[in-house]
C-alpha cells in the first residue's frame, strides 16, 4: 500500500468515526460536512472529495459502525448455547450499546432516514448484519430444542431484532417501560430453558402436540 493510498484510508476512517461521533452527539440536525470535518480534525473539503456528499458519508458510516459494533460481539455470539443465553447476551448488549451511545446513534439514524434517502437502505443494510448473526444462533440453538422442525429461524431473528430496536427507541421516552419489556423476554427466556431441560420423552411429547397443532 503506497503512503498516499494509506493516509486516504486514515482520513476516511478519520470522516468516518468523526460522522457516528456528530450523530451520536449533536443529533442528525446539525450534521454537516463542517461539524463531521471539525470532529475529525480534517479539512472540510475532504468530505465531497472521499464521499462526494454529506449523504453518502452518512451511509458509509451507518454501515461502518454496525460492522464494527457485530465484530465487537460476534465471539460472544458464537458462544451462545441457548435461547436463554441469546437473550441474556442482548440484554448485556442492549446495556452496552446503551452506555456507549450507540443507542441515541440507532435512534438518529431511523430519524435521519426520514429525509436522507441514502440512509434508510443503509440503517437496514446495518441491521441485517445483526440479523445475520441472530439467525445463526437461533439455526444452531433451535436445532436442539423441541421446536427446531417447526421454527423460522430467518423470520425470528428479524422478529428478536426489532424488539430490541423497539426496546431501544422506547428507553428513550420511557426508561421504566423498556426495563420491563426486557424483563418480560428474559421471563420468557426462563420458560424457554424449562423447555430445552426437558428429558427425551418430555421432548417427544412436545414435539408431538406442535406436530398436532400444524396440522390443524
């Protein structure tokens, strides 16, 4: 990599950084190629000449942040044994993202997506590498529960990742309710392990009564 190639990576990545920063802080209305310029500590200029527009680096950094953010928890992820565990590791993520400003990032995103086209089809392409993630646990996790054969581990994972977003803007407005809502999850966690503890006969017997319940 020649020096010039390198120091136009490090000023992108600079920009990028420099634009979750000015979301996460300032909030989606007072963005701009100068406030993401400053946070940076680059030349204004750069912004039009990496990106060609404030949009553009909006997307970019939309899907720069959440690679980073599923790179951060993908080894957590993989140790995931349980539908329990699945929902004891988003409630630490949840509290993680939280503290790091993540979620407010999350919120200014679906709101900017309002009006910067760019950035919904962006906000969904960083979503989706969650969603990817879940669905692989939930494929491996499911497979060794009584409900693996009747499940929709694609459709769940999108069913359990806008919860948390829900979850997540809901905190926002009310702190109390969203604390709730995840504790409702982790109760129905619990029932879930009641379930995956099951002896093999107890499991036959649930497998049984679902196959009923489809056919009807």
């Amino acid at each position: 990599m020649s020096p010039e190639t390198a120091k136009s990576q490090e000023t992108k990545a600079k920009l990028l950084e420099g634009a979750l920063r000015v979301l996460t802080e300032q909030g989606i209305a007072k963005t701009s190629a100068r406030t993401i310029a400053t946070a940076a500590g680059v030349n204004q200029a750069l912004v039009f000449y990496h990106f060609g527009s404030v949009d553009e680096l909006l997307a970019a950094a939309c899907r720069y942040g959440a690679e980073q953010a599923v790179a951060r928890y993908r080894d957590r992820m993989s140790a995931v044994g349980s539908l329990s565990e699945l929902l004891a590791v988003g409630r630490q993520i949840h509290e993680e993202e939280r503290e790091g400003g993540h979620v407010a990032l999350l919120g200014q995103l679906l709101a900017g997506a309002q009006t910067h086209a760019t950035l919904g089809p962006a906000t969904a392409a960083g979503l989706e590498l969650w969603i990817v993630e879940i669905e692989k646990v939930l494929t491996r996790v499911l497979a060794q529960t009584p409900f693996g054969e009747f499940s929709d581990p694609a459709g769940l994972a999108r069913a359990v990742a806008a919860s948390f977003v829900g979850i997540e803007l809901y905190e926002g407005v009310d702190p109390a309710g969203a604390h709730a809502a995840l504790g409702a999850l982790e109760q129905l966690g619990a029932l879930v392990a009641a379930l995956e503890e099951l002896g093999p006969v107890a499991q036959r017997a649930v497998r049984h009564r679902l196959r009923r319940m489809g056919r009807r």
